[in-house]
C-alpha cells in the first residue's frame, strides 16, 4: 500500500485569480483553436468544446446545432448507418463527428461498417470507463494499424503514465476523467478516481511533451468550471449534464406537478446497459444512475451561455483568445466557490 499525501484538486476547488487586462470587451476574445494531430496529421479548426457520446447528449440533432459554432460531438456508439443515411447534411457537418466504439467485437464492426459508408468522417473515440488494461492499450494500437489518418480519441485515464502509453500506443487525444461526471457513480461504486483539474493539469503536461492533446471528460458544472479545463491545460473540454435536457437530445419528457422534466442517465447505468445490451452481466454492478433534469428548451442559448462565460473568464485573466488562457491562468485554491444562499 502506498498514500500520495500531495494535495489534488477538483474545478471546486480553485478561482482564477484575475489580472490586468487590454482587452476592451468580451467579444474580443477569440475561442477558436487550430490543431494538428500527432499521428493522423489532420488538421481541425473550432471552439473545442465537445458533447459526450451519451444518450440524449451524443445525439445526431445535437451535431447539427453544435457544428453551427464549429463544436465537436462525439455521437453514441449505436450510430450505425441506418441512422447516419438519415442525417442530410452529413457532408456538411463532418469535420464537427466523431464516431464512438467500445472495444467489443460488435462495436468495431459497427465502426468498420460506417467508415466503409462515410469514410469522410476524421474522428474515432474509443472510449472505455477503465483505460488501464493493457488489452486496451493493444486495441488503440490495432484501431491505428486499420485507420493510420484518422484523428483516434482514447480513454479514459486520469494520470500521466497511462497517458503517455495511449499517445504511444497511436492515440491523437487522450480523454481524462474517471468518475466526476454528473450521472456517473464509478467513485462511489468502486472508490477509485482522482479530482479533475488535477488529472487534466498532469494529463496534459503528459500529453503535450509527446506532442498529442487531451480532453477534459467530465466534473463540470457551470460556464466557470469549463474555463478552468482549459486553464488546467486541457485542449479540448467534453460535456454531458450541461448539454442535457434539450429538445434536440430527444430524451424522454417528464411532467410533474406542472413543470416539465428530462430523464438523463450515465452510460454504465442500469437503464442504460438494459437499453442497448439486454441488461448488467452478473459479474457486474452498475456504475451510473438515472437523474430528472429541468426542461431547457432549445440548445442555442445554452451554448451561447457557455462561450460567453468561458469569454468572459478570458477577459478577467487578461486572455486575449482561447489559445492564451492557460498561460494567463493562476488558480487560487479556495474552500467555497461562490455564494449559494438562493440556490438551496
């Protein structure tokens, strides 16, 4: 047994302290980025910002609005091409796809079936909740083998060691966060994880130094929470529970006592796994729970929420585009983020 005693730290846990600024308003700060890949040198320009692969988040509807401000969505794994040839202007949004597998023998014959159908499509996530096994690692390698220019996505991880073996196994993005997402119970189930912004802060200095990128998967809540991702150094940050409960995730509504409501669930769920897979395996327990989020009607205003927070939190650090912002960035450590009393 082993204790690491150095302190880590979640989004809550920190501010950004602000700075002298020269940059006359919000609407000056530029939230586009440029990258270019490590092994399918690929190039993508957007706001990376990205929808998680889960059900009413990872949504064909949801692709079709976020393309629009040049944001990325990571589709579920069961966009097959049925559902795919019904999304018109496929060939138009594209470059904002990525196609989502699991490492089963189904999911990459899925994955092989719609890259035979759209082979214009750049980005693969191979996502798992545990990206520790070395079959994972031999899996990233054999989907990079198949697809040698395709932007591969693998995850998830949370430390620096395993980052490094997934960049060098052919992963382009490594995606980082396990257990802070809002619907996801992994912490609970079986105690392991590791606060967020630490993981992003030592999972991007890993990436980065073998010239790869990094998502920041999970554990936002709010506008603020998204600016420090990219302040801990994260290139692109996903989100789950702030992009639910839209009319576009076409989850299903609920009415009770006159206000409307949107089932939202974790992927390793029960409701989940008994709507794509037949059930939970014995060996297994569920990792996930089924939550009731408000109606918020249309998703364009919540985007827009969300790129005017993160620009003005670039404005306060004296961040003139999104590019700067980590480099601008201090964090204070803190014991209460903001003042709650009419939340409660």
């Amino acid at each position: 047994m082993r204790l690491e005693e150095d302190i880590k730290l979640d989004y809550s846990d920190v501010l950004f302290r602000p700075k002298r600024s020269t940059l006359k308003s919000r609407k000056d700060v530029n939230l586009k980025r440029t990258y270019r890949f490590k092994y399918s040198k690929n190039e993508w320009s957007g706001i990376p910002i990205m929808a998680a692969n889960m059900d009413g988040v990872g949504e064909i509807d949801i692709a079709q609005n976020l393309a629009e401000f040049e944001m990325i969505t990571c589709l579920t794994k069961q966009h097959d091409v049925k559902k795919l040839k019904k999304c018109k202007n496929i060939k138009k949004i594209y470059p904002h796809l990525a196609l989502s597998v699991g490492i089963k023998k189904e999911d990459f014959e899925n994955l092989n079936d719609v890259l035979k159908e759209f082979n214009f499509i750049k980005f693969i996530c191979i996502d798992v909740a545990n990206g520790y096994s070395e079959h994972f690692s031999k899996f990233v390698k054999s989907v990079r083998d198949k697809y040698p220019t395709k932007t591969i996505i693998a995850g998830n991880v949370v430390t620096a060691d395993m980052t490094q073996e997934l960049v060098l196994s052919g992963a382009d993005i490594v995606k980082v966060g396990i257990g802070p997402g809002s619907v996801c119970t992994t912490r609970i189930q079986t105690g392991v994880g590791y606060p967020q912004l630490s993981a992003v802060i030592e999972c991007a200095d890993a990436a980065h130094g073998l010239g790869a990128h990094i998502i920041a998967d999970g554990g936002c809540t709010c506008p603020g929470d998204v600016a420090k991702g990219f302040g801990g150094g994260a290139d692109f940050v996903m989100l789950g529970g702030m992009l639910a409960g839209h009319d576009e995730g076409k989850g299903k509504l609920i009415k009770s006592n006159g206000k409307k409501y949107i089932e939202f669930y974790g992927s390793s769920s029960d409701v989940a796994n008994k709507k794509h897979y037949g059930g939970l395996s014995d060996y297994r327990s569920s990792e996930g729970k089924i939550v009731r989020i408000k109606y918020r009607g249309k998703i364009k205003d919540t985007i827009l929420n969300i790129l005017g927070g993160v620009r003005s939190s670039c404005t306060y650090v004296g961040a003139p585009s999104l590019k700067q912002l980590s480099k601008c960035t201090t964090f204070v450590r803190v014991s209460n983020q903001f003042n709650d009393t009419f939340s409660k």
